[in-house]
C-alpha cells in the first residue's frame, strides 16, 4: 500500500464495516463472548427445573412470560427450547466463532506475518453473515411457540413437524454454516500463500496448523449439512419430504399430505457428517491456543512438533469416518458398527500421540504459573476425562447401557466446557496484552481460574454417575423414573455447581472490560514469546507490521543452550540471538 | 395463577351438571327448543371403562372414567343423544352479533376433558385448566384456528394465556399424553347453538322472526339439519333425529 | 512457587469447598417422586438392577473399560502433578532444550491401542452380534410388538393364535383402535393391546419397534436393552428376563414436549400370571354412569 493513497477510514469502515482482519476478530470475539454468556445464561435456567422440577423460579420466574414460564413453572416445552438452544448458541455462535473466527483471525495473519487475511472483504462478509445467523437464533425465541426445541441436533420427523422456531433455526443455520465456509476459504488460502519469508509448513506455529486443518474440515464437513438444512426446510414450507416416510400417524391423524418415501435416518447421515468433524472444530484450535501457552510457559520447545502435526493430519482425515458412532442405536447391524467402532477407537490414538506430547513438554521445563497457563494446564486432565469416557461410548456393547444417558453429555462437556472454554480462557489471558497493549490483573485471574476449576467439576462430574445410573438426557423432569429419583440429589449438586460456576465469571468480566483501560501497559511481547505476534506492536496497527519480518527457525525455540535470553524469536537471526547483551 | 381445588370442583361440578353456553347477547324474542333422537340399537353403542393404568395419577382425581363418544338416554322414551352441537346454519343473514364476554373453561379432570362437547362463540375466551395432578398435553387439531400444542405439567395451573378462536366446524382436541382423552370444540359466528344435556335437550334463544336452518352435529354419527319457522315469540319446538345405519 | 501463592491457592479451594458443601447438603432434599406402583429393584448411584440373561456382559464391558480408563488416567495424572512440581520456574532452575528420548510414551501407546482392539474386538464385538444378529428361535420367545408414539408405548400381542393381525395407518383410532388393527383380518380377532408391557419371566423375548410419528428409543434400563424407534422401520430387539417384578420402560429420545413422561411400566411374572393377565388385560368393561360413586 503507497502512502499517496492512503486515508484514514472512517468510524465505521473502521470499527463496524472493517476490512481489517484484527477488527474483525475483536468483533467475533466480543459477539461470540456475549454468545457464550448467553448460552450459560439459558443452561443456568434449565438447571433449576432439573434440580427443583415444577417449583417456582424464584425472583425471575415471572420475566418469561406466560407461554414458557406460567406462574414461574417452566413449561417441557420452553425446557426443550432451552436445550436446543443452549446447544446450538454454545457450539454454532458461540465456541466456533471464538476459537476460529475471534482466536484464528486475530492471530493466524500476524503469526504467519501476513498484513491481513487473503481476501479482507470476505472476511468481513463471513462475520455479517454469522451476525444475522446470530440475530435470526435470538429472533426465534420470540415467534409463536417458542425457538427450536427438537434437540441441537434437529432430528426429523420431529423437527419436521416441530413449532415455527424450528424453521428460523434452519434459517440461521444456514446463515451460519454460510459464514464458517467463507471463513475457512479465507483461512486455508491466507495460510497457504502469505506465509512470510523462510516460514516454511514446518516453522508454523502449531496454532496455525491446528487452525489449517480446521479450516478444511469446516470447508469439507459444513456443505454436507448446508445441503440437509436446506432439505429440512423444503419438508417443512415446500411440502416434501426427504427425511418422512409414509404412514406417519401424528397425534391420531394420520398425515396424508405427507407423500412419504423419506428416511429420517437420512438427516442423521448428514447431520453426524457434519457434527463428528464439528467436534474436531471445536477442539484442534484449542489444542493450538494450548500448546502456545505451554510451549511459552514451560520455557522449553514443544515435545514432538511434527508428530503433533501429523496427529492433527491424521486426525482431521479421520474424522470423516466415524460419524454413525453417534448411530449405534438406529439399528444398525455388526458389521457397519464394526467398521464405525474400530474406526473410533482409531481415531483416539492420533488424540493420546497430541495430549502425551503436551504432557512431556512439561518434562524438563521450568513451568511458570502465570493465568493463561493454568487454564493450559487444567486443560490437560480436563481433555483426558473428557477423551478417556469417550471410550465406552465408542464401543457398542457398552453404548447400549450410556447412549443418551447423562454419561454422554458429561463426556462431550468435558471436551468442551472444561476443555475448549478453558483453552479460550487461556487464549484470551495469553494475547489480551496483545490486542490491548494492556495486561489482565493476575489476582482477578487466579480467582476466575480457581473457582472455575472447581466448580466446572462439580457441575460435569456427577454427570457420569447419573449416567451410569441409566438417566436419560434431555428429560425435563427425571425423577419420573425410579431410577432418576434415585440420583435426583446429584442433579441438585450440579445445578448448584452450575450457578456458582456462573459467579466465578464475574470476576472475569470485570477484568475483561476494567483492564482494557487501567491494566498494566505492556512492551511488544511481554510473554518473552518466540512467535511473530510478539513482533508487531501491541495493539498492532492497520498492516500488522511495521518492517516485514523474515523467519530463521522454528517456533518454539526457547532455552537454546548459548543463547543469551531463554528465548530465540522466529524473526531474529541467529548472530543476534548469542550476542551477549 | 393458583385456583382452590373449591373453584376447580365447582368448574367441574357447573361444567358436568348445568353447562349451557351463553346466549344472552341475542337481541329477538324468539326461542328453538327440542331434543335430539336417537333411534337405533343403543347396545351397539355402550359406554365403556377407560384403562387409565397407563398413568397412575389419573385416578387421584376420579376413580373410574368411561367412554364418551356416544352416551345415550336410555330412560327417555324416544331415547336421546346427549353431547350433540345444535346450531342456526342458515337463515341469519349477514347480521353480526357482538361477542359473548362470558369465559369459556375446560377443566382437565380424571384423565377427562370437561366437558367433552364445548360450543363457543369466535372471538369467546377460552381457558382449560387442569385439575389433574399429572402432566397433560393439550393439542388442537382444527383446519382454521391455530394448531395449539402446548403443556400443563401441574395440577391447579391453568394455561396462562387465553385463547380466542376462529369460526369453524367442529374439531377435535386432544392429550397427548394420555391418548384417550379428547373432546371437540365447535365455534360459531353467531350466538344461536346450543350442546344437548343429559336429557337430550337443547334450546336456542334470541332470534328474529324468520325461516333457519339448524343443524345438529354428533362426534360419531355426523349432520342432520332441520328447517324451523319462528315469529312472535313463540318457542318452536324441533326435534331431530340421528339413525345410524347397523 | 512463593508461599503467598500456595496460601492463596489454599485459601481459594477452602472458599470452594465452603461453597459446595451447602450444595451436597441440599443436595440430600428428596424432590416429591411421581407417585404410582412400586418399582422393584435397588437404584442408587452405581449401575441400575439387571434382570436380563445376557445384560452382565455389558456390565462387565463398561466395568472393565472404567478400571481400564482410571488406571491411565492415574498414571497420567502422577506423572503431570509430578512434573507440575518437579519443573516449576524457580531460582537456579533452567528448562532444557533437548527433548527427552524416552520410548516409555511410545510403548505405552502403543499398549493403550492394543487394550483398546481387545476391548472392541474381544468383548463388544461378540455382544454387539449377539443383541443385533442372533435371535432367539421364534418359537421359544413370546412375540410383542411395540409401537411407539408421542407420548405412549403400545403393545400388542398376537394373543392366542400367536398370528399378529393386519394394522393400517389410516385406520388408526387415538380411543378405539390405536394400532390400526383391520377388523376383517381373523388374526386380528384375539389380538390384544396394553399399555403395560407383561412378559413371562425365563423366556425369551422379542419385541418389534415401530414408531407412528417421530423417533423414540425404546429403553429397558434393567434389561440392558435400548433401541431407537424409528418411523418407517421395524427394528426388532430380544432378551430374557430373569427376575419377576415391576420394572420401568423408559424413552430415551428426544420425542417432543412432554418426552418426559412417555414411560410405561413393564411387568416381568411367572407364566401362569401372565397367561390370565393375557386374558383379562383386553376384556373391556361396561361403563354405567349411574353406578358411579
């Protein structure tokens, strides 16, 4: 860009309608955090019809109004509007947009030294699209009968003949499905083509890896269910039915107008195409915000680099195969979950050969415990439970007992609440400094991470036991059963966890927006990192940086023996690294 | 809100034993009354126990409930029909008539809905309630009005908003939790219909002179219409007559 | 690690603590059960009763795969709360910056993916195919048929000349005819339908899902049985209780608004019980209002 031709945008080609890669990432950041509190915010009023069912809410019982809450008493119907919701706000608006769209476009471009993204208007394209998703979702909560309430997963006929909320759900799927694809077409080429000199494949950032093979999965596993909310949508305003089949009998009537010859397991093929890969989406950028953190952190460069490359390879192809392990239940015969178990048991290898080299990076490091490392570090154990119960689910046999039974949503919980939530913590801890040029307070960050620690368990651990105890997911009031009445006391335990683990947000809040102003100024790299984001200044201009920078190594080259500072960054030459200061 | 099971009895009590619509906003003199005929084999027709094991709750409410799509008046002699819609379907014009303020109810009772026939006015509000303690869905099936699908979970709650319907032929309603249980509502423009008693009788008030058409309408064995002349006040009397075919 | 840091970590997890502890202990406050029959069987925190022949082997697969998870997860955990500690930063301590060579991560891998094919292979496998591919000789196994819909389960057995009769979607009645059951069709004539599900014990049992609306799961938490329903299919699924008592059939699919409540009770009883069970669960009985109390 020359000089002459350079003005100063205005405010909003500069804050709202940006081009701009580090305002766009702010932006998804900033939304889908507001995304995140919202989805907790609904899960927090299920929690109380789960521990208390058919009490009165107390104190705001009343706001929701007399279709979802008469007299304060939820209805099962707003129940399962908060589930599907909860679900779908947490996975689509919330944690995606945050790991990718916040974490990756922020700090993708400066870590491969790129002024921007490859293609900026898309960019920004990508975020609008996901905002009208965001706003069509919140809009659905205000049409007759409520927003969807089928399940995140929307498995027809159900969701076919579901309330109008299902259909404005599907709208905003596919708003938001749209965004994730012009996202990752953006990510894949940028990080392709403008690498800086001397960043070859194998001097990136693990963070950029991880953020490359999401993007194809997203790019790969997204049209799929694009294809199949676009189907839905036809069955439910067009008169079709790709996923009914004939003689549907609905509440005594029997359903004529439907022309049948549909298969509702046909929605759950593309659906799990989409959603298995999705849970890789969700957890490989995370990885990468951790192994930055442990790699800054523990003073010592990452154990197994490549072979956590070749992991995360390994594992994106995989996860296109092993879908219908979400299927075992439809009837499915030896063979085919033969295939899709061993598969599945497969794939949990790639995943230990990446947790074991993070966990050995530890080894022979000299570990310090500022914030964004502690939540790197809880994310260990957190991830292992959460991977380790995946197992019996994974095989069939013992699937028959835990399918969806409590286990499942603590498993799936402990990948991505106290494992991917926490990894954004750390993420947001960790470049905070560097979108800000101000610091985080650290005691406000010990507080939010200690209490967030525990109580996270207590809300997901007793999850297992009542899973065990044969409890069904999404039931609005379990103690119907025996065997729900039994473990009703660990419901209540939960719920409590859940409600305090919301307090242990405030202090995080309050953090977030005190320090943009009173925190700590910081240098360029406060962290004493290696990677490229620490060249640029912080908060980084308009082109990232001001001389473009040129790689000599790795990116995790701390602690060289002979070096004269424990780190030796990418874009320093190495004459410069052993002088003597 | 919260309703003492004395209001709620009472609903039940006024709904099972003296329920008949409103009709007070008609403005003429003269009145319809009859009785609606059954002839036939009414052992064809028996009321029988209803299983209500399926949900142990039901009976907390009432011990024994019994089949309702055709109860018969065997000690009247003809032998009438109770629970069968009688209304004006032709003959009124394009008069308008103002809207009954009078609440509609349907009371969930015994795993019932009471009462199993409801005539109303379009535009008339209509609350249901539950005096059942279990959960109960209740779920609309008309062709014009809106296919309301909605809970009521708890005992003494009634569905806080209040519903208004649309003009339409009779439709059915019923619980999806308890698939027995369901009853049919019939609306209507005007105020003239009426829902047959135990006795088989019916009467309709407040019309101008004039030549109609009233129709009675039953859950099993459909329409039967009839054409009445009334003027000056006299009370005509019309009965209509249901023969199903064996 | 100074000290203030390690007395503030103590301070914060005794603040934790001081906060859970109400919640355990409201935690202990029964919420009101739905009343209706006795359910048999001790339910607690661990795995539910089992009543079924072949459930003990789920339980021994899910037993074995938790040993197996917490004996690698409590190694995993030493080594990484011994490293916390060992390699914390701290005065005159240096990270090192060649890695370790060490095979112990290799062959432990390598040893977790080998437990883990014996599991899949050893145990689930043979499980899977003898609850999917090996049913029970027709004519040892009393025959029902379940079908499901928003919110009840229906059953339907073939009644004495063991031959279920016809059904047809468009002669669904919600109160009189809920299977669709054609009434010209002779086999049809002694069917019987209930709402509860009565199987004589000892036996084997298979049941046919098929669902009139959307997708249920029929679950049988005591007989380590669940299978979705699904519209459009008829899914079979087979096992043989071994205790009599009153037991839960539970719906383990999202179904719609009160998916909740759509449980129904399962008898397991001794032949004979079953047999007049049989015959009396579908005599009808006459309604007089007038006998009411």
């Amino acid at each position: 860009m020359s000089g002459d031709h350079h003005h100063e945008p205005s405010f909003i080609r500069k804050y709202v309608f940006s081009v701009d890669h580090k305002v766009i990432g702010v932006q998804y950041g900033i939304t889908a955090l507001s995304f995140l509190f919202l989805g907790f915010c609904l899960m927090m009023l299920m929690r109380w019809q789960l521990a208390y069912p058919g009490e009165k809410m107390p104190y705001i019982g009343n706001i929701f109004g007399e279709a979802a809450m008469p007299g304060g008493v939820m209805l099962p119907e707003f129940y399962n509007s908060l589930g599907a919701m909860h679900g779908t706000i947490m996975i689509f608006l919330g944690v995606v947009p945050l790991l990718v769209g916040a974490f990756g476009n922020y700090v993708m471009p400066l870590q491969i030294g790129a002024p921007d993204m490859a293609f900026p208007k898309l960019n920004m394209m990508s975020y609008w699209v996901y905002f009208v998703g965001g706003v069509v979702m919140i809009t659905s909560f205000f049409v007759p009968g409520g927003a969807a309430n089928s399940g995140w997963t929307s498995y027809p006929p159900l969701s076919d003949i579901a309330t109008a909320g299902q259909t404005w759900w599907l709208f905003g799927m596919v708003c938001l499905i749209t965004s994730s694809l012009l996202g990752s077409v953006n990510f894949i080429v940028t990080i392709i083509q403008l690498r800086v000199e001397g960043l070859t494949m194998f001097r990136l950032p693990f963070f950029v890896w991880a953020q490359l093979i999401t993007s194809f999965l997203l790019l790969l596993a997204f049209p799929p269910l694009e294809a199949a909310g676009v189907l839905q949508l036809m069955d439910r305003l067009a008169g079709t039915s790709f996923f009914l089949p004939e003689g549907l009998v609905v509440s005594g009537v029997l359903q004529t107008q439907i022309s049948g010859g549909g298969s509702p397991l046909l929605w759950q093929h593309l659906f799990w195409f989409l959603a298995h890969p999705e849970v890789y989406v969700l957890i490989l950028p995370a990885l990468g915000i951790v192994a930055e953190v442990i790699a800054n952190n523990t003073r010592k460069p990452l154990w197994g680099y490549r072979a956590m490359i070749y992991s995360t390879i390994f594992l994106g192809f995989m996860s296109f195969i092993v879908w219908a392990h979400h299927m075992f239940m439809t009837g499915m015969g030896t063979k085919i979950s033969a295939f899709f178990a061993t598969t599945t048991m497969i794939i949990s290898i790639p995943s230990v050969v990446i947790l074991t080299a993070l966990v050995i990076s530890l080894y022979q490091g000299a570990i310090r415990f500022t914030v964004p490392m502690l939540f790197a570090l809880a994310f260990l154990p957190m991830f292992a439970i959460g991977g380790l119960t995946g197992l019996p689910l994974g095989l069939p046999a013992a699937d028959i007992h835990l399918h969806d039974t409590y286990y499942v949503i603590g498993h799936f919980h402990y990948v991505v609440a106290p494992g991917t939530i926490f990894a954004i913590f750390a993420g947001i801890y960790f470049w905070y400094p560097k979108v800000t040029g101000r610091m985080l307070n650290s005691t406000l960050g010990y507080i939010h991470f200690f209490f967030s620690f525990i109580f996270i368990n207590i809300v997901f651990m007793p999850m297992f036991w009542q899973g065990m105890a044969g409890v069904s997911r999404r039931l609005y009031n379990q103690t119907v059963y025996a065997h729900g009445d039994a473990v009703q006391s660990l419901t209540v335990m939960s719920s409590w966890g859940a409600w305090m683990l919301g307090l242990a947000q405030i202090p995080f809040i309050i953090n977030f927006f005190i320090s943009r102003f009173a925190g700590k100024k910081v240098s360029n790299n406060p962290w004493h990192a290696t990677t490229l984001e620490w060249l640029a200044p912080s908060p980084p201009p308009h082109g990232n940086f001001e001389t473009v920078p040129v790689v000599y190594r790795g990116p995790y080259e701390y602690s060289v023996p002979g070096a004269s500072e424990d780190f030796n960054p990418q874009h320093v030459t190495t004459e410069a690294c052993s002088s003597v200061s | 809100m919260k309703l003492s099971m004395f209001t709620l009895a009472a609903a039940v009590a006024i709904n099972t034993f003296v329920y008949t619509p409103t009709q007070c906003m008609a403005d003429g003199q003269n009145t319809i009354t009859g009785k609606i005929i059954f002839k036939g084999d009414p052992d064809a027709y028996k009321r029988t126990k209803i299983n209500t094991s399926k949900d142990p709750n039901c009976k907390k409410s009432k011990k024994t409930i019994g089949s309702e799509q055709v109860i018969i008046n065997k000690k009247s002699d003809p032998m009438t029909l109770r629970n069968v819609v009688v209304s004006i379907k032709e003959g009124l014009g394009k008069k308008a008539f103002p809207v009954s303020k009078e609440q509609l109810t349907i009371t969930q009772f015994g795993c019932q809905y009471v009462p199993h026939v409801l005539a109303g006015q379009a535009g008339q509000e209509l609350r249901i309630l539950n005096g059942d303690d279990t959960n109960h869905n209740i779920h609309f099936l008309p062709e014009v009005n809106d296919q309301y699908n909605f809970t009521q979970p708890k005992k003494d709650t009634e569905v806080g908003k209040v519903i208004t319907l649309k003009a339409e032929d009779p439709f059915k309603v019923k619980c999806d939790v308890h698939p027995w249980m369901n009853c049919f509502m019939a609306i209507f423009e005007h105020p003239f219909f009426d829902v047959t008693d135990k006795e088989g009788t019916y009467t309709l008030a407040g019309m101008d002179d004039g030549k109609y058409t009233i129709e009675a309408w039953h859950e099993e064995f459909g329409k039967v219409t009839a054409e009445v002349e009334v003027s000056g006040g006299k009370a005509a009397n019309q009965d209509l007559t249901f023969e199903p075919k064996p | 690690m100074n000290r203030s840091r390690i007395i503030g970590i103590a301070a914060a997890l005794l603040v934790g603590v001081c906060l859970i502890a109400p919640s355990i202990v409201l935690g202990q406050t029964e919420a009101p059960a739905v009343s209706g029959n006795a359910i048999d069987g001790d339910y607690g925190y661990g795995l539910p009763p089992m009543v079924s022949k072949d459930g003990q082997r789920v339980d021994d697969l899910i037993i074995i795969v938790h040993w197996f998870m917490s004996a690698l997860f409590m190694g995993w955990a030493i080594f990484f709360v011994y490293c916390l500690m060992r390699f914390r930063a701290r005065a005159g301590h240096k990270a090192a910056y060649d890695p370790i060579k060490a095979k112990v991560s290799k062959y432990s891998e390598i040893g977790v993916a080998a437990f883990e094919a014996f599991l899949l292979i050893g145990l689930s496998m043979p499980i899977w195919a003898a609850t999917k591919s090996e049913p029970p000789p027709e004519t040892e196994a009393t025959h029902v048929r379940v079908v499901a819909e928003q919110f009840q389960w229906n059953f339907h057995y073939p009644g004495a000349d063991g031959k279920f009769g016809k059904t047809a979607a468009d002669l669904v009645d919600t109160v009189d005819n809920p299977l669709g059951l054609d009434p010209n069709d002779p086999a049809a004539e002694d069917d019987v339908y209930a709402t509860e599900l009565h199987l004589p014990v000892n036996k084997p049992v298979i049941c046919d899902l098929t669902s009139k609306d959307v997708i249920h799961s029929f679950s049988l938490t005591v007989m380590r049985v669940k299978q979705d329903v699904i519209p459009g299919m008829r899914i079979p699924v087979w096992f043989t209780p071994v205790k009599e008592g009153r037991y839960e059939v539970a719906c383990a699919q999202l179904c719609g608004n009160n998916h909740y409540s759509m449980r129904a009770e399962m008898v397991i009883e001794d032949d004979a019980s079953f047999a007049t069970w049989l015959e009396e669960v579908g005599i009808v009985e006459e309604f007089d209002e007038d006998e009411l109390d």
